[in-house]
C-alpha cells in the first residue's frame, strides 16, 4: 500500500460553498513526517564530539621482522615508473617516535601506485587496529592518496569509518615522514582528528 498517494476526496459531490476543507491528504502527513525526522535529526547532531590521537607508525622495511612487502612490481616493464606496482603492510603503531615507546597496535594495509608520475604518489586503505591503551578493541579505516614529493611532505587522509569506540567515525588524517631511525626502518608521525555522533 502506499502511504504518501493521495486519497480521493469523498466529498467532492458537494457545492463548494458548503464543503469544508479536505482533510489532510496522505502525501501531506508523510512531508509533515519527513521534515519532524529531518529537524530531530539536525538537532542530535550537537551531540558531535571530536577526538584528537597523535601517534607514530613504526615500519620495518627490510630483514626477518620486515613490516612492509611488495605484493607484485609494475607492469610496466623497463620503464621508469612504479605504476601499478601494489604492496602491503603490517606497521606497529606506538605513542611515540622511540621504538622502546608505549605499543598501541597495528597500522595494516595496502598501497598501490596508482598515479603514473614518477616518483609516484600512492593510493593506501588501512585500518589502525588498537590493541593496548585507551581504546583497545577499536579500529579506525584510513583511505586516501599519499604524495610526500607534491605534498609539501604531509599526507591527509579521510578517516572513512570506524569500530568499537570509533563506530561511525569520520574525520581526517596527516601524516608526515618523523625520520630513519636505522637504514631498514622509518618512523612515521601521525594526527588524526576523528568526530564521532
């Protein structure tokens, strides 16, 4: 049945001098619902909070305890570009830039050259899983494109989703190269600003 047609009045037979008014149709009562659900809902909306996290990636990029893999090289052979090749990632994430600092969890994802420049910017998708500190059990998804040569050396990505105490999470990342602590490991620093309803 539909509930938004309008129903046929049955007082059209009257002159319309005596009618009274129509009654409220069906399609009135469901835009009457409509903007009720649509203001009570704009008005949750206060209820926003924001968090801030910063935090540092630790990646191993060479040896037994590599973080860091290349899945498949680029297809374009012989050429100069990195276009198409794709890898993979299982970083630790810490509170600090100090591999002795306090372990918070996993950075786990993938990364695709997906721009044919050379060096190539990277396309990434990977979830902050947090296994130790304030929000164990809880996951952030990353997604977004990461060029540290045309980027002015930071990269922003969209928090596009979330579990645990991040359910319905939405907000932004930037990170930024921190330094080599060693010739095979990298530290990368990370603000990530989440707003949750």
């Amino acid at each position: 049945m539909d509930f938004c047609a309008t129903r046929p009045s049955k007082l059209a037979d009257l002159p319309t001098s005596i009618m009274p008014p129509p009654p409220p149709t069906t399609t009135t009562l469901c835009v009457l619902a409509f903007l009720a659900v649509a203001v009570t809902g704009a008005a949750a909306g206060g209820g926003t909070t924001t968090t801030h996290l910063h935090l540092y990636i630790h990646e191993t990029l060479t040896g037994a305890n590599a973080t860091a893999a290349s899945l498949a090289p680029s297809p374009l052979a012989g050429s100069n570009s990195s276009f198409g090749s794709v890898g993979a990632f299982d970083d630790e994430l810490r509170e600090g830039s100090d591999a002795a600092s306090a372990y918070l969890g996993r950075a786990e994802g993938l990364l695709v050259q997906a721009d044919l420049a050379n060096p190539a910017a990277l396309w990434t998708m990977l979830t902050l899983v947090f296994t130790d500190g304030d929000y164990t059990g809880s996951t952030l998804v990353l997604d977004g494109r990461v060029d540290f040569a045309g980027g002015g050396g930071t990269a922003e990505r969209a928090v596009v989703g979330g579990t645990g105490r991040f359910r319905r999470a939405r907000g932004y990342t930037l990170m930024s190269k921190f330094g080599n602590p060693t010739p095979s490991t990298v530290v990368f620093e990370m603000d990530i600003y989440v707003a949750m309803a």
